[in-house]
C-alpha cells in the first residue's frame, strides 16, 4: 500500500485500487507501448480526479470541525472519514463536496483545453480522460444510490426516520441503472449496482452491509 500525507491528511492507496484503474482502462488488451502508455496515462488521469473528489470530502470534515480525517483509495473508489457526528445540513454538504470538487476540476481541464490545447498526444489524451472520469463518475455518484454520495444526500435530506425509505428508493434506483449499464455493456458498473442492491436488502432487513473490495 502506498501512504503519504497531503495538506495534513493522511492518505492511503490499496494496490487493488491501481489494479482496478488499469483493468477499467483497457489494461487486459494493451499489446503495445502505445497503448500500455495510455493505459498509464489513464491511471494516473483517475487517480487524480478520484483524489480531488475525496480531498473534497475530507476539507468540508475538517472545515466541520472534524479530527483525524484521512483518505483511503481502494478497489472501487475511495472514501474521506474523520471522528465526528455531523448533523443532517453538515452531512449534505460533506456528501456533495466530493462530485462537487471533481466536476469543478473537470470543468476547469475542459477550459484549459479550450484555451490552451495540448500539442503532444499523450497530452490530449491525459486531459480528455480526466475531464470523462471527472464528469462522468461525479454524476453517477449522485445517483441516490447508498453508499454512493447521492444515497448519502438523500439520507441527509429523508432524515433518520426515513431510512427504510431511503433504502428503497436506492434498491429502485440501483436494480434500474444496473439494467440500464447492461443494455450498454458496462459490466463493471452493472456488478457495481449489483453489490449495492444487494447490501441495501441486507440494510432494509437490518443486517449488516457486505464488506466491499
């Protein structure tokens, strides 16, 4: 694992997380240097706007008043948490700092390439990368999906008398993307929707959730 310190917070990488970036960029099928190169570039273009979008979480904890937030990246994403109960307003802002930072950080490489375009390719590949992984997986994180932020937000906004509600709603929503993924043949994100259904049921009969990778 790797493990570093970044504006304070301590940040730590599972080396499943690289494994899970490589494979979703096309690491299988990469027989040359050219495309091995994009499958790195591809890598390096997720992390960062996977970062920024938990950097985002873990500076409105601390903003919150929040103690020993750190980040952790994984197999499936990533996650902030620090030692503090937030009420419901401070856990809809902590939910949507994170895709908020990210599509801010999407929008801001989309200027720079309209602005400025990259001369090299690999170059115009990185920024075109990150702007997809920016937008894209920032608004599929809204989807009021638990333990996506969008669950969270809803959560936040159902409050806590709701939650059986809020369980349905995500199971509706989860069960109905996963079908819409694989009319696309995203199966990575239908076996994501899959595990989330799954672990919502589990929550809806009170048991507890299945870890996740």
């Amino acid at each position: 694992m790797l493990r570093f310190s970044f504006l304070g917070f301590p940040v730590v990488i599972h080396w499943v997380f690289w494994l899970t970036m490589a494979m979703l960029g096309g690491g299988f099928y990469a027989d040359t240097s050219e495309e091995m190169q994009r499958v790195l570039v591809w890598v390096v273009a997720g992390f960062l706007s996977i970062f920024i979008h938990e950097l985002g979480h873990a500076l409105t904890m601390r903003h919150y008043g929040a103690q020993q937030v750190h980040i952790v990246l994984h197999g499936f994403g990533g996650y902030a948490n620090g030692i503090r109960r937030f009420s419901r307003t401070q856990d809809f802002f902590v939910s949507a700092a994170g895709p908020f930072f990210q599509i801010a950080a999407g929008v801001a490489m989309w200027w720079l390439v309209d602005e400025w375009p990259p001369q090299q390719v690999l170059g115009k590949y990185f920024m075109d990368k990150f702007i997809n992984v920016s937008l894209f997986w920032a608004v599929l994180n809204l989807f009021p999906i638990i333990p996506l932020d969008g669950g969270h937000i809803m959560q936040a906004i159902l409050g806590p008398r709701r939650q059986k509600i809020a369980l349905i709603i995500s199971m509706v929503c989860a069960v109905g993307f996963g079908i819409w993924a694989l009319t696309i043949g995203q199966i990575f994100i239908v076996i994501f929707f899959a595990m989330f259904a799954f672990n919502n049921w589990k929550q809806w009969k009170g048991e507890p959730p299945t870890m996740m990778p």
